[in-house]
C-alpha cells in the first residue's frame, strides 16, 4: 500500500508539473503563446510551441512581446508602455473618403443640401429681376421649383404690338410673373447632375396699340401717320416641357442651364393668341 501511494503521489506530481511546465508569451496585440523558450538574444525570443518541443523553432521579435511569464512563475517584461490598440472611431456620416470613390459614392451617396435657390441671368437682358427656390424631396430624385419674376422695364417696348412667334413684348414689359416646375433627377443629387420636367408659368405685362391719324391730301391721295401708343395690360402664360442641369463650382455653389419648349397664349383686348414658345436660363444658384 505505501509503494502504490508513493506511486500516485509521484504521477500527480509529474502531471502537475508537466501542466505549469511552459512560457506563456503575452504579445502587444494582447494574443498569448505556449511555448518552451529556447533562446533570448538581443533583438529576439526563440521559442518551441508547447508540447511540440520536437518541431521547428521560431522567432519573435522583442518589440512584439509585451511580457513572458516562465514555467517557474518568473515574469519578464519587454514593452511595459503598451496600450490596448483602440478600435478604429466610427463616424457617423454617409460619405466615406475611398481610393475607389465610384464605388464608395455608390455604396455612401454624398449628403447635399435639399434647397437650392438660384439667380435667373438670362432675364437680366430684358431687366428682369428672376429667381426661384427649389425644394428637393426626401429620395434625392424629385424636386418642387418655384420661380418668381418682377419686371424692372429698363428696356420697355413701345412698338405696335403684334403676336407671332418671336414676340417678346411680355418679356420685355414684363410687371410680375410666377409658376411651378417639377423636376425628376435621373440619377439623384450629385455635384454634376441634370434633370427633366414640366413648367408652368404666367404673370401680366404691357403692351401698346398705335394711335393713328388718317390725313387728307389733296391730288395725293390719303396717308395714315402714327401719332402716339395706348398703352394696355395683357396676360400670359405657358406650359412646357423642359431638361436642365448644374454643375458645381463647389459643394454649395452651382451653375445651372434649363432649356424648354412648349406654348404660350397671351390675352389681349383684341384677340387671345395661343403660339409655341421656347424658354432659355441660365442660372447661379447656391445649394443649402
């Protein structure tokens, strides 16, 4: 019976030891190796894997390791300034900056701004001051315009006034003027991008009828001569469909050209003249 106990005593004893008899190598990137050191030299730790003792030895350098704890409880320290690595900050924006930027702004659209308001230059010939505030809607794809003009009738034309197709009496003499126009961006919001839609718009303006006279001469015959304008208010208004676009100076600052065509009628105290009309801007706009 001693024998048997002095024998089990013995086994638990090596078994014990064999379980503590290994390094653990603590690395920087907190990871941990069983091993069995073998070498220590100045830049390096050789080491087995534990309970491979017979296969091939590595090396590990010493700016790897954090600390080793020996078989005998020893700890040795090597880079005691080491910090847990931190996990890379999230942020919390729909645009990520990429290498391949087709394929993260398809995957992270740009955030732009869903107002744009924008500065009609193509009216300033006829000296009128045209502007108009957009609103885009929630998907990025369908807009809501409204345009709005008031005219300065820095250039008013006073001539006899006919209505035909290049007309342009209700630019000129233009006294106020409004519509709506609904846009549908093809391919979203983007600082290059273009649209098409419909447009409706109609205001008042001037317009003036020859005063004539009709003189008598005597052997000559009769003449008539123009003596002065009545001047009348008119209505106008058109509809059109249209196709546009921006380009972007800047993520804010923009660009824009529209072109439209489509019919106009224009209600005089003479006649109500309903013709085709083309529409042209050009725009500076600012997106917010």
């Amino acid at each position: 019976m001693k024998i048997s106990s002095s024998l089990a005593f013995g086994i638990v004893s090596f078994l014990s030891f064999e379980m503590t008899a290994q390094d653990m190598i603590h690395k920087t990137d907190e990871s941990v190796i069983s091993s069995k050191v073998m070498e220590i030299n100045s830049t390096s730790v050789k080491y087995k894997l534990y309970g491979n003792t017979n296969e091939a030895m590595y090396e590990l350098p010493k700016n790897d390791i954090h600390y080793i704890i020996y078989q005998n409880g020893t700890r040795e320290n090597y880079n005691i300034n080491v910090t847990k690595p931190s996990k890379p900050e999230t942020i919390a924006s729909p645009y990520v900056e990429s290498a391949d930027s087709k394929r993260m702004d398809k995957e992270y659209p740009k955030e732009y701004g869903k107002n744009i308001i924008a500065l009609n230059c193509f009216d300033m010939v006829f000296t009128n001051f045209s502007a108009s505030y957009e609103r885009i809607l929630k998907s990025g794809e369908i807009s809501i315009k409204i345009p709005i003009s008031i005219g300065l009738q820095g250039r008013p034309n006073t001539t006899n006034y006919t209505s035909d197709f290049y007309q342009t009496q209700f630019l000129q003499n233009r006294n106020y003027a409004a519509g709506l126009d609904l846009n549908i961006y093809p391919f979203g919001q983007k600082r290059n991008t273009f649209y098409i839609g419909l447009s409706t718009f109609g205001g008042t303006f001037k317009y003036y009828k020859d005063i004539t006279t009709v003189n008598v001469v005597t052997y000559g015959g009769t003449y008539t001569s123009i003596v002065g304008h009545t001047e009348y208010e008119g209505v106008h208004y058109s509809g059109m469909i249209h196709i546009g676009g921006y380009g972007g100076l800047s993520d804010h600052f923009l660009m824009g050209a529209k072109f439209g065509i489509g019919f106009k009628r224009e209600d005089t105290i003479e006649e109500d003249y309903t013709l085709p009309v083309v529409q042209f801007d050009f725009n500076l706009a600012y997106r917010f």
